[in-house]
C-alpha cells in the first residue's frame, strides 16, 4: 500500500477489491504479546464466559427435553410402597441430603448451607483468584476445587442411582412410570385406548379406531371431554349411548345445549360428519364395550 503522495510509489490492494488498506493506525497487539498479563475482566473476559455458560445451558436444555421427567400416578399420600426419586439432575444433592449431617436436626445445612457455600464461591471466585496464570496445573486451588466438585457430582449421582435400583429390587416394586406404560400399551392393544389412571372402572371405548373419532380430535371435542372421551371440563362420552339416542345426539351436537354448556357445531361440521360422529358415539355403550 501508499504510504505517502509519492505518485510512483507503488500501491498494493487488499485482495482483488482495488478498495486501499485504511491509513497508518496500528492493529492493536494481540493479548499473547504481554506474557503474564490476560484480557480484562469487564467485559471482555464476562462476555466470553457468558457465551459459554449460554452454550451450557443450551446443551443441558436439551438434554432435559431429551429425557424428560417420568409420568407416573396422581400423588397419592397412602402409597407406602412408593419410592420417591427426582429428576436425573438432581440426583447428587438428593443423595447429599441422606447423610447424617445434612438431614433430619442438620436438614438446614444440607439444603441452604452447602448449596450456599458453592454458589457463593462461584459469584466470588473471579475476585478471589486474581492471579495472571491461566494454565490449570498453575492454579492448584482452584483447579483442586473443580475437580473435587466434578467428582462428588458425578458419584453422589451414581450412589443415588445405584440405591434407588437396591431399593426397587429389595421391595419387588416395579416404578409407576413404567407400570403405567405398561398398562397403557396393554390398554391400546385391546382397542381400548390410552389407560387412564384412576379411571379403570370406566365404560371402555368402542370402536376407539373409527374415523368418527378423529372428526371429534378436528372439531376439538377433546378440549372439553378428554383426550379419550373419559370427561375433563365436560362429562364423559364413554357410555353415552345407554344415556341418549342417536337422534338425541345428533340434536346436541347440531344446536348445542341452551345454558352454552355445549356449543352448537351448527356449520362447523357438516351433515354428514355430525351423522358420522352420533352413529359412533350412540354405539358407546357398556354391553358393547364388555
């Protein structure tokens, strides 16, 4: 490039742009060019940490949609036989908290102290560890610290893991999770439907394959009577047709009920489609069912 007037001095572009390479003004050095010395903490180094924890907690997102927390019974304080376990992510501070020290009189100590302690360090530990060396064989307190914390983590975890496994073993207690998927595949393969806990007693659906069904999941009749009919903000339509006839049903669904508990679908659906669904839903009844 030009570096003064000098019409023959020669000029040399950047690339193929035929764009000059702006004035004299250096290119500021490199952080590496001061051994010893590292970036500043506000904001440089926070804002490259703070990328990084974003990519964290990205990767740990997607990890707990990835493997979700279990969906067993509605809770039921009587279920002695149940053994309570959380979520894989806090399974090291569950177990933390049978040990003597910080459960029962020391319960404080184990849910607020310990917890407290290590994120109190956290928010401190760029005040307190303010040397220039940045190699981890450097710095042996705070790299003792992280590899401490890393391998309690990963051991209180598989402790906790391993004694859950102990405990559904010694019991003969299969977890509700899995019996329940159990019972709703055995539910589906009878034709059926999904198995509705607590609901067992329930008149089971007929025909719970005919298209009339997913005219009703189109119009949204699920939103009030339940995913599979068995009620929700409206009755059930297990059973309906020991209640009502066909043409009863069909009226219904037409005009709605006159206090608006039922809309009309008047429009909505056609002739046809209403026929359809009132055909399905007058054969829902108990004999059927058995």
């Amino acid at each position: 490039m030009a570096h003064g007037h000098n019409p023959n001095e020669k000029v040399v572009y950047v690339g193929d742009s035929r764009i000059r390479k702006p004035g004299n003004r250096p290119a500021p050095p490199d952080y590496t060019a001061f051994p010893g010395k590292s970036e500043a903490f506000i904001p440089n180094f926070l804002l490259k940490e703070w990328m990084a924890g974003v990519v964290v907690l990205v990767g740990f997102l997607v990890l707990t949609i990835a493997e979700p927390a279990p969906l067993g019974y509605p809770a039921d304080p009587l279920n002695g036989s149940f053994i309570p376990m959380p979520d894989w992510y806090f399974l090291f501070i569950y177990q933390l908290l049978k040990y003597p020290y910080t459960s029962e009189n020391y319960v404080v100590l184990g849910t607020i102290g310990i917890p407290g302690i290590a994120f109190i360090g956290l928010l401190l530990a760029p005040f307190l560890d303010t040397g220039k060396e940045r190699r981890f064989y450097r710095r042996p307190i705070a790299s003792s610290l992280m590899i401490v914390s890393l391998i309690a983590s990963f051991y209180l975890t598989w402790v906790s893991w391993d004694h859950y496994q102990e405990e559904l073993e010694k019991n003969g207690v299969t977890p509700e999770h899995i019996e329940r998927e159990e019972k709703n595949r055995e539910s589906i393969e009878q034709g059926k439907g999904r198995w509705i806990p607590g609901k067992e007693k329930e008149v089971a659906l007929v025909k719970a394959d005919d298209p009339a069904f997913s005219l009703m999941q189109k119009a949204q009749c699920i939103a009030c009577h339940g995913n599979e009919l068995e009620g929700g903000g409206g009755p059930s339509l297990r059973g309906i047709g020991d209640k009502l006839s066909k043409d009863e049903i069909v009226d219904t669904i037409t005009n709605g009920r006159a206090n608006g508990a039922m809309p009309s679908f008047k429009g909505q659906l056609s002739e046809a489609e209403i026929d359809q669904i009132a055909t399905w839903l007058s054969q829902q009844k108990a004999e059927a069912a058995e």
